[in-house]
C-alpha cells in the first residue's frame, strides 16, 4: 500500500512539476515580448543616438517596465520576476527584488554561485531549470534574455512552493496507509498469526535442528545422488552447498571401503534404516576422515529418499591410536615411571620401575611414595617440593631415592598433577632417570677441572676459589692466616739436563712431601711450573710461619734417586699474612710472591716474610 501511494504521489508531483515549469516558460516569455516591444518603440524615436544617449533611454525603459512590474509585482507565495544586467564582475538587478526589503535593487558578484537563472539568461541562454536565485534559495526558474538591450528575464518561484501540495498530500496518504496497516495488523495478529506462527515455529525449530547440528546431515536419492545437507556434513566433506548437488555419494567413499558401503545401503533401502557402521570418507581436498554413519528412508511428496546422519570419529581414532602408543612408550621405556591416585597412592608402575628400584608392582601398589625416601633430604624439601607441584602443576629436580636393597641412587625427577575436565585432581605422574653414572661422572669431571693433572693438588683455579672463601672467613671473624707461596729451585736446570720426564717426577715428588707435611685443614695448590702455594688459616703469628717453613724446606730436601741419579730438591718460601699485607687474593698473592723472589736470590735460608 505504501508503494502505490508513494509511487502515485511522485507521478502527480511530475505532473504538477512540469506544468508549473511550463507556466513560469510562458510568464517570462510574455514579459519578454512586453519588454522588447517597449524598447522597440523608444529606440525607434532615438535613432544614431550616443551612448550617453542610450543610457537615458534604457533609463526611461526600466521606468515603464518598473510601473508596470510593481502592479503586477508577483505570483504565488514566492513567485517573482527579475531584471538584471551585467556591470563588469557584478549582476546588477534592475527592478526591486519582492524578498528584499529595500527600494533600491540589490547586486550580486558575477561569479558567485547565487542568480544561476539570470546569469545564464545574461549569458544568452533560454530555459528552465532548478537553481538556486540571489537569496541562495533553490527554485524554479524561467529565463531568457532581451538581446537589444543585453539584459536578462527570470520568472521564478521556490521549489518548496512547489512541492508543498505535494508534501502534505503525501502526508495524508501516509497517514491513511498507516492507519489502515494497522487495522490490517490487527485483524492477522488476532485471527491468522497464532496459526503462522506455529507453522513457523515448527518451521524453524526443524531448520535450526538441522543447521546447527554438529552431526553431518544429507539426503540424498536411492541411487545415491546428494539433494541437500547441513553446514557440518558440507565442512567434513570439503564441499560448497552448490557443489554438493553434483555428486553421488559414493564418490565420497574410500576405495577400500566402497563395497562394504553399498552392502550397507541396500540393508538401508531393504529394512527402512541401518544401524550406525564406520567407513571413510574422502574429502575434496583428498583428506581421509574417519566417520560413523547411520541413515534411515524417509518419504517426500511420495517418493523416498535416504537421511544420512554422520559424524566425524576421527579424532577418537586418533586418541585412540595415540593411548596405544602411550601404553607402548610405557611400559617399554627406560625411564622410570610410576602413577598415583590423588590421594598420593601408587597405582600403576612399568618394567623400568622394578627393573631400577627392584620393587614389583605387589610392593608399592597402594603405598605412598615415602618408601622411596633416602633420607638425605629434609621434610622441609619435601614441602617445597609439593608446594611447586601444588602451585604450578609439575616439579622437576634431582632426589636421591632407596631401591628395595636399601642402596641409594640420585635420579633426575619430575612430577606432573593430572586434573579432569573440571578441574578436579585426579592423578600424579612421576617420571625418573638414575643418574648414578652421570653424577659419577660430573664429580669427576669437577675433580678434574679443580685439580693439577700431574700432581693431583688443586690447580689455581681451585685456589682461588679456596682464597676468596677463606678471606671472607677471615674478613667476618677478624682472623689472621698466612699464605706461602713455593718455588722448586733450579728446577729448569733439571727439566734440561735431564728431561722433562725427570722434571715431573721431581715436580710430583716436591708436591706429596709437601701435603704430608701440612695439616689436613691446611690448602696446598701447585700454582703453575715449579710454584706451588699453602693456605695455613691456623697460622697467625710470624715466628710460627718461620717455624713452618723451616720444617718445610727440610722435609723437601731429602734425597731421592730418578733413574739411578740423586737429586736434593731445594724450594724458597715467600711468606703474606692477612690483613696485614693484603685484604684481597690478588695482593696477597703478589706480596708472597715478591717475599719468594726475595729468598731465593737474596737468602740463604730460602725464606722470607713480605717486607
């Protein structure tokens, strides 16, 4: 209804638009006829007349014309007539302008985008057209110019003038329009609607079922040639709703499965429905998918068709592949894994669980993890430990735990806490390595990286670890110690004589006298070459490091034989005490190694105390 009456109502605003137009071509044409037939007249009594001449005429000219506007001054609301002509950039109009409320007629500048009528009709042109006028107002305007005396004619009126009678009809239309929707509205909400909307309803709830189900849904003829399906079944197969139209549902079905496929169907189309079976499809990207299928005849318009209802089970296979392999991987690993329920009780263990700890499943099912404890962590571990778990679900570090012999291993441990779906803590994983082997292997590494290959004292980089510790011990309990450092004397004079092998063999001897001429809480470290250093934290008076030193350079002196060949070996002794000559290693190091340098070139005694 509203179409009709808009499209009514614009056809009759065309109509009244296009007679209106034709009305406003005849009133300017009109007064253009008046006007050129009064110019006629007076030019024709001035003839050969000067410009300053003409100007007077077309001044007498404009007062006829004005007499005669002002009694017939306008039509309609807005209707008027306007005179103008062209002075240099500027439209001056030559008659009072009836919406401006002046006696002297008002000008406009020749390039504004106001008075398009009059310009076009200065400029020679004749026609109507919409355009805005010299107020900005869009109207409707005739015009045409008056050539003899170059000046130009608009009749116009506004567009909204226009329209008007338009606009209110189209109000009255719309406003009966409405009043009878509504009337119509009534009568289908209160007679018709509960019956629609139940058809709906039913509709919908039907269409809704099928589109937002996540089962793949088809149908599809007897001969297997697809007519419909919902968005799932289209995702599994790869295929737009267009496509899927042209293709036959055997085509979807993989080679291997095809003939078990069509055996199904024909029970289908035998018993009136199958019950659910596994095949696989081909989607059209060529991506096999797993699927289960159940379908079931159904009738339409008389004719029957096949419902197939499917659903994806592929990633139940691919759960299912990975629990086998999971159940592989554990029990045929290397590593030690054993399961507990929440309450912290074993449940389940693998071969390489008896085959480290020696305990069988009998042993430990049903028992917490505490028999394992080694006894070489606190309880207080423990709680960290658990605590981790507890806060970030998993706990990795280095136990040392008890097999069933009572011997202990260190073992390389983590531990994971398993929740459900919601949550809930269900389990812990524990998974172990023994790392006897390698802890065996890293201490000696450590030993190695920390001791002198040929003597088997602790090298410089032992020492300095040991000095720096031994300063901060000093440095918190305000203690003295002294350090020696140890050169072997003549030792390159060995090295070349005798050879190198010969050096070593002193070198080593010097080393174990000197270690079995100190106490056990003292530090000897062969320094580098034929230099040697001892900590001695017990001395702290300079007549007991003399004392010491003496003892030293006489055990050391005592002969020995290599190859048949008798050596005395000869060592100087220079002597730091801390604080006194050094608060840090590297001062002290220096101040006992210039005390050395001192002894052996400038005493007989080979030792000496820093000075």
């Amino acid at each position: 209804m509203i179409v009709v009456v808009t499209l009514t109502i614009v056809l009759l605003y065309n109509l009244g638009f296009n007679r209106q137009k034709a009305h406003l071509i005849e009133l300017v044409e009109t007064q253009a006829v008046m006007i050129n037939i009064v110019a006629q007249q007076e030019l024709l009594l001035h003839k050969n007349i000067s410009a300053e001449m003409k100007k007077k005429v077309a001044e007498k000219i404009i007062q006829k014309i004005s007499t005669a506007h002002y009694q017939y001054a306008s039509f309609g609301k807005t209707g008027e007539f306007t005179l103008g002509k062209r002075e240099d950039d500027q439209i001056r109009f030559l008659i009072k302008q009836r919406h401006f409320n002046i006696n002297k007629p008002a000008s406009i500048p020749w390039n504004s985008k106001l008075g398009e009528p009059m310009r076009r009709a200065l400029n020679g042109v004749k026609g109507a057209d919409v355009a805005f006028d010299y107020r900005g107002t869009v109207v409707l305007a005739a015009y045409e110019p008056i050539k003899e005396l170059e000046w130009g004619l608009v009749a116009k009126m506004d567009l909204s003038e226009v329209r008007a009678p338009y606009i209110e009809a189209a109000q009255y239309a719309l406003g009966i329009t409405l009043i009878l929707a509504f009337a119509g509205s009534l009568f289908f909400w209160y007679f018709l609607h509960p019956l629609v909307q139940n058809i709906e309803d039913s509709r919908h709830f039907s269409s809704m079922l099928i589109t937002t189900s996540t089962a793949g849904l088809a149908l599809c003829s007897l001969k297997g040639n697809l007519i419909d399906a919902n968005s799932s079944f289209l995702n599994l197969v790869g295929f737009s709703a267009d496509d899927i139209k042209r293709i036959n549902y055997f085509s979807l079905i993989s080679d291997s499965f095809l003939a078990r496929e069509k055996k199904h169907l024909n029970l289908l189309v035998k018993n009136g429905n199958v019950d659910p079976y596994e095949t696989l499809y081909i989607s059209k990207s060529g991506k096999h998918t797993c699927v289960k299928v159940s379908g079931n005849i159904v009738s339409i318009k008389g004719k029957p068709y096949i419902w197939l209802s499917v659903d994806s089970i592929q990633d139940y296979k691919e759960r299912e592949a990975e629990l086998l392999l999971s159940d592989a991987v554990f029990h045929n690993t290397s590593e030690v894994i054993f399961i507990t329920d929440a309450s912290e009780n074993i449940i389940k263990i693998n071969e390489a669980f008896t085959h480290v700890t020696g305990f069988e499943f009998e042993d430990v099912v049903g028992k917490n993890p505490k028999i394992f404890k080694s006894g070489k962590h606190d309880n207080q571990f423990y709680d960290d430990m658990f605590h981790f778990i507890h806060t970030t679900g998993r706990w990795r570090g280095e136990i040392w735990n008890k097999r069933k012999d009572g011997t202990l291993y260190p073992s390389l441990q983590s531990i994971s806490a398993i929740h459900d779906e919601q949550g809930k803590l269900i389990r812990y994983v524990a998974i172990l390595s023994d790392i006897t082997i390698q802890k065996a292997y890293e201490e000696q590494l450590l030993i190695d990286s920390h001791h002198d290959a040929l003597t088997g004292l602790p090298n410089r980089l032992f020492l300095n670890q040991i000095l720096n510790q031994t300063l901060a011990r000093a440095q918190r309990s305000q203690k003295i110690f002294a350090l020696f450092f140890i050169d072997l004397n003549l030792f390159k004079e060995v090295n070349d004589t005798y050879g190198h092998e010969t050096g070593d063999t002193l070198l080593k001897t010097v080393a174990l006298r000197l270690q079995e001429n100190i106490r056990s809480d003292d530090f000897a470290a062969r320094f580098g070459g034929d230099e040697f250093t001892i900590i001695f934290e017990s001395i702290n008076e300079k007549n007991d490091a003399i004392s010491v030193a003496k003892n030293l350079i006489d055990k050391v002196a005592q002969a020995i034989y290599i190859n048949e060949i008798k050596f005395t070996p000869s060592i100087s002794i220079g002597i730091a005490f801390y604080p006194e000559h050094g608060t840090d290693a590297a001062t002290l190091l220096k101040c006992a190694d210039q005390a050395m340098y001192f002894a052996k070139h400038h005493t007989e005694e080979h030792y000496s105390l820093f000075n």
